[in-house]
C-alpha cells in the first residue's frame, strides 16, 4: 500500500488530467485529491494530485518508471513524487529572537507540523535551551564577517550529513549566500518582518514607523540570491496607529512572523507550495 | 464548441475522477479545471468541473445522454450541467434599504456578476428610482399580515413568468414562508446582519450591543423553513468597540452585508455553492 | 448654545489638558470628548477636544478671542476650531470609474457623511447620470495635454465659487498639480489602489501580480506633490491567490477601495484626521 | 516622583475632566494620557488618565486622601488608583494544552507581559516541564469530583499567599465554581474557543463544524458564574472552509487563542479594561 502525492507541470495541453486520472487507475490506484492551475499567461498547466494503492505489494520505484514513460515523457513534464509517509527534514535556524522557535517547536509537539527536526543551527548560544527543553540537537555555529566562508561550510556539512529537505530561518539576522542557497534551491524559507515588497533589507518596523502605515505586515518567502525578493509563500497583516511606537511595532508583529512563517513551512511539507516564475502556486 | 460546468455527487468509490475525465476526453473534450471535496464522515465524494469542447458541432444533449448512461448510472450519482454562456436569472427583493441594491446594481453595471436581473420586487416604492437608473422593471407589491399570500401568489407569477433561477433577498425585511422557499430550494439568498449562529431573529444589532462584542459580523445564507438556520454561503466580520453606538454598529454592519452577499451571489451564479446536509461545499 | 470641536498642537509642557479643559468650563462649558497624543521624539503634544456651552447667548467669537489670548498664546498653540454645524463642503471629482462615487452617494444619502456635496467634477461624461440621480450639480470638464491648465483654473473657479473645504479624488485618474494642490494643502484625498508604499504610481494590480504577492491593499492618503507619498489616512487588506487573475485583481480591489475611501472622508469631515510631519494622527 | 493611573467611573456631570486635570496640576502633575467613555444610555461617565508627579517628595498616600475629598466625594465617584512601577501578580491556571502556556511565557520573557508570574497550577502534571524551563513554580493540585472542593481551597490557600491579583485561565479546561469566582471579581480571565454568544460550552469547534460557519472565533471573557457569559475583553476571527475537519479547526483556533488571550492579558495588566453592566470599555 501507497499515499503518493504528485507534482507535475508542462506545456498546458489536452488530456492531462485524464491521462493522469486514467493512467493511475489502470495502476489499480484512486485519486483522492486533484488540485490544478493553469499560467494562461505563458501556457502552464500545474497540479497537485494525491493518490492511494491499497494493494500490499505496491511498488513505488516500478510505477515511477511507468509514469515517466507513459506520461512524463510524452507530456513532457517536469514531475515529482513524495510518498507521504516520507516526512521532510527541516532545519532551523536561529539567532537571539525566540518567539519564531518557541512557536515552530510548540506546533512540533503538537503534531501539527508533518516534518523531522534534526537539529539547530545557531550563531549564538542563547537560544540552547530551549533546543534542550524540546530534546532537539542545537549547533552553535558563530558566524562574524571572517568566519562566515568557514561557518557556511560546517553548515553545509550538518545539512548533508543529516540529509536536510529544507531550511527555515526562524528569524536568523544573517544574510545567507549563494554558497547555501544554491544547494537548496527553492527550499530555504525566510520570514521577512515586512508587507513585501514594501520596506525590503533592515530595519523594516522602523522605515513603517517612519512612513506613518495603518497596517504593518509580515512575508514568508523563499530565499533567493536577490534580497528579499523571492517567491512569497504567505503574507499577513495587522493594524497600527499613530500611537504605536517601534516598539509596539515589533512586538505586534512578532506574532504575524510567527503565524506566517508558520502557515509556509506546512504549505511546503505537504509539498503544497510550487515556485514557477519567482511566484509561488499555493495548491489547496 | 460548448463550455460545460458539472457538478457531481455520488458514493466515494474508486475512479471517479480518472472515469469522468476520460469520458471528457474520449468526447474530444478537455478538463480545465477540477475541483473536488470528500465527506469522510458521510462517506460521500463531490466534484466540479469544468470542460470544453471545442468541435463546431458539439452537441450538448447527446453528451448529457452519454454521460448519463456511461458515468451517472454506474456510478449512482446525482448530477447537474450547465453551459458556461447560459447566465443565471436573478430577482432581486428589496424593502427601504438601499445600500445591497446598489451595491449589486454597480457591479452588474461593472460586469462583475454573471447573471440576468429581470426584475427587482419591493414591498414599499421608495427605492424604485434606483431601478428606474439601472433600468430594470420594478414592481412594487406592498405586503401586510392579511395580503401576504396574495402578494406571494403575485410575487410566484412574475418569478415563473420571468423563469427565474434564483432570488436575492437584499434586505428584503419580511419572512419569505414555504410557499415561496419550496418553488427555490436552496435559491433564496439572504444576507443576514449577524455572525449566525449568534444573533438569530430581529434586530440583530441590537443584541450585538447589549451583550457587548468586540466584532460583529454578517451571514448570507440559503433561506429554508427555519429562521436563519439555513446553509452558510459566506460571512465576515469587522471589529468594533464599546464606543460605537447602536447605529454605528448598523452603519459598519452595512458594509459588510454588501460585501458578503454580493460574494455568495457570484458563488451561486458560478455554480460553486454546494449544498449538502445543510452545509454548503463551496468550490474554489 | 454651541457643539465645538477643537484641534491643538504645541510643544509638549506641563498643564495643557488641564488648562484648556478648565477654560471651557469657566466659559460654562462642557469638555465632552477629548483624545491626546504625544509625539515623544519631536516633543509634540496634539489634542482633539469636543465641548457643549447650552447657555442661550453663547458667543462663539468671544469664545474664540479669549481662547487665543489666555491659552493658544501663553501655550504658543496652533489651533483650530470648528462648530459641530457646520458641515463641510467637500467637491469630487471622478472620472469613468463608478463604484467610489455610488458608494460615496449612498452613505452621503444614508446619512453617514457630515458633509454637502456642491458638485461633482469629471473629465468625462460618462458618470453625469448618476450626479442626476442623486441631484448633484455635475460639471464636465476635459483634461488634455494642452488644456490641463486652462482646467485646472475652470476647476478652481467652481472650488473658489462655492468655498469647498475639501476635494475626494474618487479614482480621478488625473495627476492634480501644485495649482490646485496647493489652495488645497492637506485637503485633497485620494484614493490608491495599492497597500502604500508598495506599487506606487500606475498600474499597482498589474505590479502586483507580477510579484505575486498573497495580499493586496488600498491607501487613503492626502495629495501632495510627490506622487502617493502624502500622509497616509487608511488602509486596508485582503487575500488574493494565484488564481486570481489581474482582472480578479482590479475586481476585488475595488471593494476596498470603496470602503477605505468613505473611511477616509468621514475622518476628514469629522476633523479626526491630523497631518504631522508627513503622518496622520488618528483621533478616536 | 510617581506616575499614577486613575480610573474613575461616575454620573455623567459637567466639569469632571477639568476638575480632575486641574487638581493634578495643583498637585503639580502633569496629566500625560486621558481617555474617557461617557454611556449615553446609562449616564455615566468613564475615565480612565495617566499622570506624572516629579517631585522627588511626592507622597502617593496623601494625594490619594486629598483625591477622595476634593473630588470623588463631591462628584460621587467609583475609583482606583495604581502606581505604574507596581506589576500586578497574574496566576496562570493551566490543564494539559501547552500552546496558551508557552505563547504568555514566551512574551512574559519578551517583556511583553507587565506583570509577575508567582506561580503556575494545573490539575495535571503534563505542563511541569514548561514551568521549569521559565523558572516558575508550578503546583498541581489534581481535581475529582469528590475533590474539587478541596482543591479550590488549596487554590485559594496559594492564591492568598501569593497575594495574586488575577488569574489566567489559559485553557483550564475546569469549571471554576463561586467559591474561587467571588473571591476574584472580574479578575479571572478565560479564553472561550469561540466567538461567543455563539456556541456556549462545551466542544464549540465541533459544533461550529456542524453548523458549517465559514468563520471560526475565540473570545477573551471575565469568568462570572454563569458558563460563558461574562463580559467580554477581547474576540478575534479566522475564515475557514467546508474542507477544514475538526482537527483543523482546532488547530486553527490555537494559533487565535493564543494572541486572543495574551492581548487580554495585557489590557487587564494595564488597567484598559473596565467592567460595567457586564460588558467592558476598552481605554485606548
């Protein structure tokens, strides 16, 4: 027995869905969910399909050769398949701030969040405790403008030791480079404590105060080399008024980056997030 | 060529999907969009879909027969089809309130509603120089506690003459009785000024106050026999305080009540408003 | 007997509530309201005072004359007073786009906005019937490249002719110059279809969409001469999808443009509405 | 040096801000924040005034006796007075869900919570960790039936020791009987997990499924003896579809019952929320 779920896209044609449909039905499969979206624009089709095989001696690696012969390749689709019993292992993270981490690890514990956690990363200590007080490996990992080549490198070293799926900076204060980014491409969230694109780089409760907004907001994005400029994942906002202070702005909006960040990293565990044209697909 | 939306409810089984899509495309037809929903509970499967066909000579009735005999019967399923270019009739009911109605006449002037408005009834004359701008017949059919069913007899002549669909109560301000709600199950639109469940009956606002709510909301509903019990379509609140007045609540309130209606009217004309044990399955 | 409303701004010292409060009351008056805030980085203080004199004989230019001699000059105030009678004069000028004004009509005929409406200007006539339906004076008149001036000064005629206190931009679609800006200084608002400073200047649906962002929003702000950088009145949000196309968009954006527009008017007309610094001070 | 707040409630008369104001400047204070509510209905008025005495002799006690006798007792007034460097004691009274606990420590922490924390108790052991891990003292004192007597005693025993202000219920998951209720007036806060009036008691998320709203609330509510029925802090909304099972709903109301909670919190810490006619003013 199998529960796959499959992401595919290609060139928007005729028969897709019932190709598809059809061709895991033949595999004495049922397709329990579908979600689809089509780019009119430049002629995309999306979808996001989950389907079930009861039969005990399904197999994975046989109905993927299939799928790829009957229909990826005569599609030509761009394809992934995750069986949902294969959780995904998140990273995190952090640096001072603990009310992003606080709220990850509490979901955690609740079982709301479908991942693995093999550990911590931080650039400082302050933060170990916590990790301890939710049995999660914390790395210490200092990072100052000589030692950030070196420190990338012992972080590249604990993700692919421990084969980390994705990355979350749970309000990390460090610019990532390329070095990072380029090995999980598409799967290193940030939570920017702004409404994007407004107020991009430092000091975004500051430059609000300074505009005088009604509303502040917070982005979930994926990071990219350009900052702050990648495909946003989920925004939310809250109100303010003149009376508030920088202060009151960042403590408000600690529990918008919270929620957001949050509401990405489940999107991306159960594989609901695409990112096509540095805009994200958000599949029901 | 034919646009066609099918709405499906049948048993959950194995290859709804994979067989309705397949059908579509055996017709020469493509799937352009799919939605669907499990009850787990009811153990019942439900589906919208969207397809094209674009042949010059389609032909929508064979189709209906096909699809009737090969996908309906099998499968058990209560179905319905509707031609994308067939736009819904809608009345309009309407009291001394005139906020809804020009909320709905500006967006059907705008393009935003997909439907025919053949005529708009009211009980008083005040707001009849509104239809007289928009163009559209008025018929002004004064209801007291000893003409009500005479005025439902004439309300039910011009409905049937006019062959209407579905009707909108916009702050209509009287009970419709079963004589009326049995000709339009699940047809009549209300929009009632409270989050229900809270707040059911008369004056809504009212209660709001005494009990003394940091929000209050709005429900538009489908009108069945028992008073503000009906399936939800769609609601929305807004937050207030202890320094609104009852009349600040009914002028905020008022905001709401166009928005959610005009939401749950375009949810009906689009076929994306599903009813089913008193809930509805609304469709994206 | 006499309603005022009093507005006051000075630097921030010891005894301003109590000695303004304690001259109304010598004056046999009734401080009925007051709000107060204290910009602490520039040591400002702002003050928004209603009170009630039921005496018969109250005089409102004695009233004022001893206000200035025994507060706003020791105090070195800036100030303002307004009798809660008299309405402002507040002029809109639209262009093809007819949801801000019917929506602006409606609550003006409902009740909800303290204010006369003397004319409504527009460089189109497509909007005409709708002036007529309400009994609004409508003047047409044509803005080009060549005529924008010579418009202007018609525009100025009208606005000096009947002594309009404030002028809503209801999606003019026409930049208004320092000609006009400047008789007007914080008394233009304008509406933009887009969460400030996010997408500013055209086109803002269309931007965001290509940023794919997850919310968009509308800014109330008054009209300066850096184009949507004014201080900012209102704002409000609502979530979007990569479903929505940037009709979906446009469609979606005009509720709250509608909405947040009104709000902005009423905060005006109330004298709620506070310019400092490039910011707004919102009075409750 | 002092800086005060005062709240005063009383028949609604002429002159009381500017008696209250002008006493404090006799006082040589300075009033730096007012707000004032006046029930229009009921003729009272409501205050509530921040106030800052530099003198380095300035005796509270005193101000206080020549407060009652210049002003409450002429005017009749009900009123309190509270030194701002005094923090309130907040007991936080839990069960066995630990996302309200963590949510108030992480801020407690922040220093977000004006408050002191003596002690944490639970009728289960689950939460002792947590507790630990903050460094605050946590009880657990078990609840039968046949013991729950006993157990308020025992509560009231560490309530009194700790000279507590108020309790927090943050997810309690008990009935808090008259015994407890009445020693704590309007001083025990509870988050209800809907938005009341609707859905009163128990399981309100499986009845909000039932009912299929389509917005999902928490309200923040003073425990008075009738179950759910006391007046209202703070109330919070989130949309949610047919396609949300109860397990999501409750997972969704998590992350409202949280902030919903922590914001009452935080009003009743600084004395912004007055109880009147079971219903409260929020002070800005």
């Amino acid at each position: 027995m199998a529960h796959l779920t499959i992401l595919i896209h290609c060139k928007d044609q005729k028969g897709i869905i019932a190709s598809v449909t059809n061709f895991i039905l033949e595999n004495e499969g049922n397709t329990t969910y579908i979600d689809q979206h089509v780019d009119a624009v430049a002629n995309v089709f999306f979808m996001r399909l989950e389907c079930v095989f009861e039969q005990a001696d399904f197999n994975t690696a046989k109905f993927k050769t299939a799928f790829k012969e009957k229909l990826a390749t005569p599609f030509e689709m761009q394809w992934q398949l995750y069986p949902a019993t294969q959780k995904l292992k998140m990273a995190i993270f952090v640096s001072k701030y603990d009310h992003c981490l606080y709220d990850i690890l509490g979901r955690y514990n609740a079982g709301e969040l479908n991942v693995d956690i093999p550990f911590i990363i931080s650039n400082h200590n302050d933060l170990a405790h916590i990790a301890a007080n939710f049995d999660i490996p914390f790395y210490h990992i200092p990072v100052t403008k000589d030692t950030k080549a070196a420190a990338e490198q012992e972080q590249l070293k604990l993700l692919k030791a421990h084969q980390v799926d994705f990355i979350v900076l749970a309000r990390y204060m460090q610019i990532v480079t390329p070095t990072v980014i380029n090995e999980f491409p598409y799967r290193i969230i940030n939570i920017h404590h702004s409404f994007l694109p407004a107020f991009v780089g430092a000091k975004p409760y500051h430059a609000a105060f300074a505009r005088g907004v009604k509303i502040i907001g917070t982005t979930s994005h994926y990071v990219t080399e350009e900052l702050d400029a990648g495909p946003i994942i989920e925004q939310d906002t809250i109100r303010v008024t003149h009376s508030h202070t920088i202060p009151d702005l960042i403590a408000k909006g600690r529990d918008l980056e919270k929620i957001v960040l949050s509401r990405a990293i489940k999107l991306h565990a159960q594989h609901k997030c695409f990112v096509y044209s540095n805009k994200t697909i958000i599949f029901t």
